[in-house]
C-alpha cells in the first residue's frame, strides 16, 4: 500500500538559473486552473489508503496565496486519510512566506518547512538567479519558528562558480546557527536545457565584475512576465537519470568539490546531525521520511504536473505540459501521459542506486528474498571490485552493503555496476 503522497505545485516568481525542475513562472488565473484541476485529480486517489507522508513540492508552494494553500490542504485532509503520524511537508523560498501565510500552513496540519535557502552569501544568491538575499533567508527561518514550525529544514548548494571553502564554510555556520532540524546540501549540477547550462557553454569573457558580485545569467530578470519556460524534471524524480550529469560541464575544480563535500560531512556531525544520506543531514528523530520512502522503494502516489506515482510495480508519469494536465482532468480524463511497468532487473538495479544512497546502504540478504534472487552470487564480482577500490564496505554476517566515505564522493561509480 502507498504510504506516501507528493503533491506539484508549479510555479515560482522568478525562473533560477540552474533549476530543473518542473515549473514556470506564476500567474494567478492559470494557478487558479491549475489548483482546480489538482482538486480534481486528488480527489481521484483511493481514500481507503493511509498515508503517512505528505509533500507538497515545487516550484514554490508558497508563490499561492495562504487562502488557496489552506483550501487545498483542507481538500486534501478532508478527501484523503493520513495516519496519526504523519509528516507534511511544504517547500517555500524566502521572499514567498510571512508570517500570516506560515501560520495558517501550520494551522492547516503541515508539520515541516523546507526553506531553499542555498547560501548566505548574495552574490552567490545573485548567480544562481534566486529572488532573495541572505538576510531575508534568515528572517524566513526565524518566521517559520514564530509561526510553530519545530521541522525545519533548509537546503544548501555547493560547488557555485566564484564560491570557495571560506564562503562554504560560513554559509554552513549560519545555517547551524539558526537550528534547523534538517539540512540538505546538494552539489550544482548542470543539466541541459537550463539558463546555468546555456552560460557556461558560452560563458561570457570574466563571468565576475571586479567587486566580486558575480553576474547572473537570469539578471535580464522576469519576475512577473507571464510566459512560462515549462521545464522537465520533478522533485521527487528519483529515475536513473539523476546518476548523470548533462555533459560533464564543470563548474569548479573537482578537488574543491571534494573539500567542500568533505568539509560539510565534518562539520555537521560535528554538530550533531546524523549524516543519514549522501546530500542529507538531520537532527535524530528529524530524517525526512517522505524522502527514506522513495530510498526504499516504497509506492507512492504523486498529483500534479509531472508527478509520478509508483504503485504495485508500475511508474505512472503525469502529462509535463500544464495546459495537457488541466485540459486532460477538466474534460475529465487522466492527465497520466505514460505507464512503465517496472521489470524485475530495473527494480533490482533501482533498489542498490537508491537504497545505496542512504549512509546505513542495503541489506542484501532481505532484498535478495524479496526477488527471489541469491543478489550475493549475483552481484559477487562488482562488490570484490568494488571493495577493492575501497567505495563499498560488505559485511557478510550482517549482509550489509553501503558506501565508504569515498564510495560516498565517487557514488555514481558505484551505481552504474548495478545498471
Ligand atoms: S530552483 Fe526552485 S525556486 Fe528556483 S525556479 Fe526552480 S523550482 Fe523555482
């Protein structure tokens, strides 16, 4: 049964150089379709199913007002069962949140903010294209705390051009200082089709003015301009494409990466947060447990444009295209574009590149029962290389597979000898 509900909300107010996500830039009468259409598509999913885990991803939740976020968690407590546990989740930026709209959110029954905060420096701010600075990421911090959040999680980017450990460093300082319950630190990645990608195959002559602030390619600017530049990817898209990286473009000197990867490995278990997946730290009690479902492979039900749900071996993938997604659920029909029936071998593969990314790694003795298959014999020559080189570590009492701190730097090593 799918425990786990993921919710896409679309738009934000200004497009960020790198995402690549799903999402466009907001506009309130197509929001107001667009809300109309989920409800629709919501109210769809089996009511008989318990959920224990809510998210409400984007694009940014909070670009809606709080009278439609509240009517829309109304709808969704009122249609589905959540279990008297359970998380909920919302993601918001700084610059879409006050304190009246993250109240009525934690009146409605969300239990966790996600803030994407990225970096407390703003010149960095500036490149990545994101609309707020340093300080109004803080203050979307110390509101979400004022408003009764206890679960809150921030999320960092390393490995911006112009960025170095001193910044890193400090910009991981700030974030401890502040308490959240979670931080998540991912490196910049490039992927194609992206404002970041187009800059960097045709990086102008010095991408950085002699003060330091560095030029962003999104500084043409758009909040407001209604024309959205619909965009692949989903939160929540945990497919294989997440193992490769869009041309290998660099951004930084692979050694700083490492440095800085290493440093925040170091300094937040330092400071108490369990290092409990390759991009995830967390307070204990406080991993996200939305996130650990689709580690494991559990099902999921996923509403909105470019959701997936996984259910009973099968990925369902929602039409990406928003006005397909509201004309299919407004004319009443199914706004899932593709169904993939997942085979044994891909879902064996998925269980070692997903499970392998949480620090604990995989048992393989329970996941070669659950297919039926001796994964051990199966997998014996990959995992003595692997050893080998020193990227996993094979208990063979325990049955325990994981990374080692460098199978945690080279990981995508480590998974495609199981694809
Ligand atoms: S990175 Fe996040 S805030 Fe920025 S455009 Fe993409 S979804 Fe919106």
């Amino acid at each position: 049964m799918a425990q786990s509900l993921y919710i896409h909300i679309p738009f934000c107010l200004k497009r960020c150089a790198y995402c690549d996500f799903v999402s466009g830039i907001f506009d309130p009468l197509k929001a107001d379709e667009y809300i109309n259409a989920l409800k629709k598509e919501i109210s769809a999913l089996p009511r008989e199913t318990e959920f224990s885990t809510l998210f409400i991803g984007g694009g940014t939740p909070t670009t809606l007002s709080a009278h439609t976020l509240k009517d829309l968690i109304y709808y969704m407590f009122s249609h589905l069962t959540f279990n008297g546990s359970y998380e909920a989740t919302i993601e918001t930026n700084p610059g879409t949140v006050d304190f009246e709209k993250l109240h009525a959110l934690r009146l409605a029954g969300i239990n966790r903010i996600s803030i994407g905060i990225q970096s407390f420096h703003d010149d960095e701010l500036a490149f990545l294209g994101r609309i707020h600075t340093a300080e109004e990421a803080e203050h979307a911090v110390s509101l979400a705390h004022d408003a009764g959040f206890e679960n809150i999680g921030i999320d960092l980017i390393y490995g911006i051009p112009g960025q170095n450990i001193v910044s890193w460093r400090k910009t991981l300082e700030n974030a401890v200082r502040l308490k959240p319950t979670h931080i998540s630190a991912y490196e910049l990645t490039v992927e194609k089709g992206t404002m970041l990608y187009e800059y960097l195959k045709n990086p102008p002559l010095s991408p950085f003015s002699k003060g330091g602030f560095i030029e962003s390619p999104l500084s043409r600017g758009n909040i407001g301009v209604c024309s959205p530049l619909w965009q692949r990817g989903v939160r929540g898209d945990f497919a294989m494409k997440n193992i490769s990286k869009a041309d290998n473009l660099k951004l930084l000197d692979e050694e700083k990466i490492i440095e800085m990867y290493e440093y925040t490995i170091d300094y937040l278990t330092s400071k108490n947060y369990i290092h409990y997946e390759i991009s995830n730290f967390a307070l204990p009690d406080y991993f996200c447990k939305h996130n650990l479902n689709y580690w494991d492979r559990g099902e999921y039900y996923g509403a909105g444009l470019g959701a997936h749900s996984f259910i009973d071996h099968k990925r369902f993938y929602n039409f990406g295209d928003l006005e397909f997604y509201i004309n299919a659920l407004t004319e009443n029909k199914s706004p899932v574009q593709k169904i993939e029936q997942i085979t044994n071998d891909k879902a064996i593969a998925e269980t070692f590149f997903l499970g392998l990314r949480k620090t604990g790694g995989i048992n393989l003795k329970t996941v070669s029962e659950s297919y039926k298959q001796d994964l051990v014999s199966m997998y014996q020559n990959e995992i003595k290389e692997l050893e080998e080189a020193g990227l996993v570590e094979y208990n063979s009492k325990s049955f325990n597979l994981r990374l080692t701190r460098k199978g945690l730097l080279l990981s995508n090593e480590v998974f495609t000898k199981f694809i």
